[in-house]
C-alpha cells in the first residue's frame, strides 16, 4: 500500500476559532479541498500501479524459479521405443527373471481361486485372496500397484473385501528408507535439508506408486508443504515392465485378430504419459496448467507448485488438508456429502474433457480429497491428456445422436473421433448399433451405466475395423474411476444422467456451427418442432451454473438469419404459425370460458371453443403447445443471470431486413390460418332446432 504525504497547512481545520486558527476565505477553503482530492485520486493510480508492478516481479521471479527446476531436471529420461529396445533388448537374463516372477506369481494365484471354486469356498476366502492379491501387486512393482489402483475403484468389477484391500495401494504402499529420502532431496535441490525446511516429517505421511510424501514448513516463508520423493530405481522397474508389456502387444497385433487396435501403440502412449509422471518438473508445469484452466470453480482447488523446492525427482506443492473421496463416514463427519464432491469431479471433468481438451487421467481416490470448506481438491498431476478439438465437439454430437437413436449418423461421428479411417465403409456398423442400443435404451439414455454402455460399444467396436485413440482410453479409465467413486456412496449412481445439465448447456450456448448442427437435429423431426425436447434441454441446462439464457438465444437467431438458414427457417415459419395460433386459440377460449352461459349459449350457439371451430383433439394440442411455451419462455425468465435487456440484441437482429421478411410471413400465415377458422364458424350450418307440435 502506498501513502501520499499532504502538507500540514491542507490538513489543519478550515475553521478552529476554539484553538485560534484563522478562519480561511472561501475560495481558500476550495482550493484547500481540490488539492487533498487531487492527492487522494493521485494516490488510487500510484496503488493500482504498484500492485501490478508487484504482480509482475512476481510472475517473473516465478518464470525465473521455473527455469531453475527444468535445468535441475535437464537429465529426465524421455519414453520411446529405442530406449527400451536399448536398455532391455541386450539383456536376456533380466527379461526372463521379470517374464518369470509376473507369471509365478499371477499363476499362483490364479490356481487358487480355481481350486476355491472347485470346493465351493470362493466366499469364504474373499478376505484371504484379497489380500494375497494386493501383496502381489505390492510385490511385482509399480506397474501393477496402477493396474490395482484402477480396480479399486470398480465396484462393480470386485467383491468388497477386494476393494478394501486395493485401496490400500492409494497411498498406503510400503516405505523406502527415510534417509534416502532425505539424501535424494539434498542432491537434487543441491541444498542442505535445514536450510530448506524449518520442519519436515521424520516418516513419510503417504507412500504411492512413484513415491513418498513427507509434510514440511519451509523455513523462508513458513508455509506448509507436501514434499514428494521419487523411489530409488523406479526407472529401471517401470522400464522393463514395459518391454515386456510392448513384447506381448506385438504378439496380441499379430495373432490375436479379435482385438482390432493396435496395442502396441496404446502401450507407447502410456508408456509416455508413466515416464513424464517421472519427471517431477513435468508434474508441476501439469498442475500450473491445470489450475489456470479449472480452478476458477469455487468447488475445484488445485494446490500451488514451489519451483525452488522442485526438481526431477522432488517436488513441492502446498499442503492441503483434507479426506480421501472414497472414505464416505469421514466425509460426512464434515457435514459433507460425497454425491456432491463426486459431481463437482464430473463437472470438472466434463470440462476437462469436452472445453479445453486438457483433463487428469488419473483421478482415483488417493488423488482426490474433500477439503473442510466442502471443496474438491485435485492431487497428483503427473498422468495428463488432451482431447482433440475436433472429438471434443464429435463426443457431445454423438450423445445427440445416441439420444436421437440416429445410429447412422453415430457410425459417421467415428470418422471425427479417428475410430475409423475415412475409406471405411460405416453401413455395416449401423445394425449392430442398433441392436445394442435398441436393447440398452428401453427407458432413457440418463438410466444408463456408464459401464454397460462402455461394454456394449467395446462388444461393437471388436467386431469391426475401429482403431480406439489413445487419448479415447484415458477418457473412458477418467469416467469409469469416477463413476466407481459414486457407486460407493450410491449404487444406483448414473454418471451420465449427471452429465446431463453439461451437455444440455452446450448444446443451447455454444455457437460451434458441429453442436449448432446437432442441436437442430435433436429439435426437429420430420419438419416439426419438438418443444419437448427444447423444455428438456432448459430444465437441464439450468443445473448447470454456467447457463445463460442470453447465450442460449443468441447462437440460434444468428443461425436461423444466417445465409445458410433458409431450410431451416421454412421450418420456423411454420412452426412459429403454429404457435401463434395456438396462443391466439387459447387466449380466445379462455375469454369464452370466463363468459357467462347464458352469453356463450346467444353469442357462440354453445361452441365450447367459442367463434372457433375446434374439434376436442385439436383445441386440446393447442392448449398443450400453448401451455408449453410458456413453460419455456418461464424457464428463461427465471434464469439465474435474466435481464430484460438481453432481449435488445435479439430485436436488434429482428430489425434486418430478412428478419422483418420472416415475421411478415409468420404474420400472414397466423392471419389466413384464424381466418379460415372463423369462415368455418360463420358458413357451418346452425344447429337444428327440434320442432313442437301444440
């Protein structure tokens, strides 16, 4: 904060006569005034300056300690297919001991659970293979410690006895010694421990796959921080399993003709994403991006990275209290719920996945925690992905197309998602998707298992030519882990009826001209409006605390009075006749229905609809369209951020001249439609009038 100095003789009373200061003239006594206001304005610019130019200190200091970080990390090993052929390809002996202690030791096991069913007692010794099998992971390394970790989250896949014990390869793996620990820390930073740490954890506070983490208060500012410790020679473990791993996707590619993908290519792509997670500097910049990208939510935190407390191997973040999301009573102590959390993680990763293309591929529970202040926090960034520009719109389209059960138009959306190369013919592909979804959409999409429906397209895709992205299996491990992590707190969770407000928002704000496409699919058929299915999207979208009712007008007027809009605009002149119709229809029976009978019997003969003529089939629609409508327009209105001004750019656009054009064709066919109607009224035959004999 800056301070200005205003001199004593503009600070004095203007009129003391108690304490014997002259009185000042008025002219005086004005110019006193205009030079403090002038000093205090001067001072409201000096302050806003002095902030910015701190701010900009800041961020080049920042940009100064990042640079330090990744010349400490200069030497990080990059993952490529070479380097493995390198390490590995010379070395037979240690290739067979691996090959050899994996199919030992999953053998075994395997051989257990077959002689349990064999005696009936698969039940009865859930606990004890449950924990057999996290010791094997535990055992076989970090590579298998993943594989666990993901199946800790399946509900659905693992009786409970295997899911309590999994979990326990969150961050409750076994230690390496402290002091090589603290050794690699002061290598790394270059550095003696105290001079970094004014405290730090005698014994690691976590243990994961990667590394372990210690809780420390840095000495120069006093804040605290989680410290994390690469193991030692995680490298060369990771390094052959992945040789292995590769060596047996040639063979799958090769002889295994069932599995279409090439597996070779999904191991190098997450091959690549494991090793940046080793690069503890890659990690940071990860968590750097993603908070500028995400953590503008009130319910999404992302911790601060301290760039001259990282390297390769360490890295230092601030601490951040909280529980793990699949520890449901320790939550709810907080007065928390975890329903909530978990979808404030779908929101994110909705996001993540389908705004900027950038998203956390691995969000299993031990890097997820519910913070005190009811926030979701995200941990460990080391596994990142991005999705295409192009799949980002592809996806929500193809949720379109699933709801509209337009299975043609889903085979093509595989050419945007890169499932299928362009000379592929799709038209074999549609019966099968009809035959699944058909079968799976009996109620609706929203009732839907994100599984089921995982499964029942992989059972699709296995039988034709699709190739399936890497960045496509990461979304689909992302959602699954996600999903577990509600069937915990609810086994009847769907994740995608609570994605639904997302998609509907996109669909009704988003000006892309692939969703402006899809969104006209989904609201006509057959030439007609389904104003259903706009009440549905405004119901839905209006979850979304991002709605807009402005933005969900805009995007369709420029459409609708684009060249390109002239199809659709025959469309909207015949249902906003319609609709019109059907608001002068029941405004005009609902006036006939507040006369008295004895009016309506002289006026009307009776007519129930008044000078209309209306059959019971035809005034009942048009009461329902109208009544709709009108739910819309109110679903609009009460709009969070609704004001009246956001109608001024859309008469704006109504003022051009083909917008004029259209309204006079709206009004001359609501004119020839009412007056039809009433011609019918006035040239019906009247009602017989029984005659009487005296």
């Amino acid at each position: 904060m800056s301070f200005v100095a205003i001199s004593p003789s503009f600070t004095r009373p203007l009129t003391s006569k108690r304490r014997g200061w002259p009185a000042k003239s008025s002219s005086e006594a004005r110019r006193c005034r205009l030079t403090v206001r002038a000093a205090v304005v001067e001072a409201r610019p000096r302050q806003a300056s002095l902030m910015v130019r701190h701010a900009a200190i800041d961020r080049a200091e920042d940009i100064q300690a990042e640079a330090r970080a990744m010349a400490r990390a200069a030497g990080a090993t990059v993952y490529t297919p070479e380097m493995l052929s390198a390490r590995y390809g010379s070395r037979p002996l240690k290739v067979v001991r691996r090959s050899v202690q994996i199919l030992v030791e999953l053998g075994t096991f395997g051989l257990k659970l077959l002689i349990d069913k064999r005696n009936g007692q698969i039940d009865r010794n859930k606990r004890m293979r449950a924990i057999e099998l996290r010791n094997i992971f535990t055992r076989l390394g970090p590579t298998f410690v993943k594989i666990g970790q993901g199946l800790s989250t399946r509900p659905d896949l693992c009786p409970a006895e295997y899911l309590e014990e999994l979990s326990e390869l969150q961050d409750s793996l076994p230690t390496f010694p402290d002091a090589e620990a603290f050794e690699c820390i002061e290598n790394e930073l270059e550095v003696s421990l105290d001079s970094i740490y004014s405290f730090i954890s005698a014994s690691p506070i976590a243990a994961a796959s990667l590394g372990q983490v210690y809780r420390a208060q840095l000495r120069s500012t006093g804040q605290f921080v989680a410290v994390k410790v690469q193991r030692p020679r995680i490298e060369e473990s990771i390094g052959l399993d992945f040789y292995l791993i590769r060596g047996l996707g040639f063979l799958i590619n090769k002889y295994v003709d069932i599995i279409t993908t090439d597996v070779v290519a999904l191991v190098d792509e997450f091959g690549r994403r494991v090793y940046q997670e080793l690069n503890y500097v890659q990690e940071g910049q990860n968590a750097r991006r993603f908070k500028k990208l995400y953590a503008d939510k009130q319910d999404v935190l992302v911790p601060d990275i301290f760039w001259d407390y990282t390297s390769g191997k360490v890295l230092t973040m601030e601490w951040v209290e909280g529980v793990k999301l699949n520890e449901q009573e320790a939550i709810e102590k907080q007065g928390l719920k975890v329903l909530d959390l978990v979808n404030a993680g779908i929101q994110c990763s909705l996001r993540q996945l389908l705004e900027y293309g950038y998203f956390h591929a691995d969000p299993h529970p031990g890097n997820l925690l519910a913070t005190p202040e009811g926030k979701l926090a995200f941990l460990d960034f080391g596994m990142m992905s991005e999705t295409p520009e192009e799949a980002r719109f592809a996806i929500i389209g193809h949720v379109v197309h699933m709801v509209n059960r337009d299975y043609e138009a889903m085979a093509r959306d595989y050419y945007a998602l890169d499932f299928l190369s362009p000379d592929v013919d799709v038209s074999p592909i549609v019966p099968a998707l009809r035959d699944f979804f058909d079968d799976a959409l009996n109620s609706t999409v929203s009732e839907l298992n994100f599984k089921t429906l995982v499964d029942g397209l992989g059972a699709v895709l296995y039988q034709y030519p699709f190739n399936v992205p890497a960045y496509y299996a990461l979304i689909l491990r992302s959602l699954t882990v996600l999903e577990g992590l509600a069937l915990y707190a609810d086994p009847n969770f769907k994740v995608l009826a609570a994605s639904y407000p997302y998609f509907a928002k996109r669909l009704l704000t988003d000006p892309n001209p692939y969703l402006r496409d899809a969104l006209i699919e989904l609201l006509f058929k057959d030439g007609r409006f389904r104003w259903n299915r706009l009440e549905n999207l405004l119901v839905q979208g209006r979850q979304d605390r991002d709605f807009s009712a402005k933005d969900a007008l805009q995007p369709v007027l420029k459409l609708l009075l684009g060249p390109n809009g002239e199809e659709l605009r025959g469309l909207v002149i015949k249902e906003s006749i319609r609709v019109t119709e059907a608001i002068i229809v029941g405004t005009t029976i609902d006036t006939y229905n507040s006369l008295p009978e004895l009016l309506k019997g002289i006026l009307f003969a009776g007519n129930p609809t008044g000078p209309l003529v209306l059959n019971d089939s035809e005034r009942e629609n048009m009461l329902e369209l109208r009544d709709q409508v009108f739910r819309i327009w109110g679903l609009l209105r009460t709009s969070n951020n609704f004001d009246p001004t956001i109608l001024q750019p859309i008469l704006q656009v109504l003022q051009e001249p083909e917008a004029r054009n259209l309204g006079g064709r709206v009004v001359g066919g609501v004119t020839q439609r009412i007056a039809a109607r009433l011609l019918q009224q006035v040239l019906r035959a009247p009602p017989s009038v029984p005659s009487t004999t005296s």
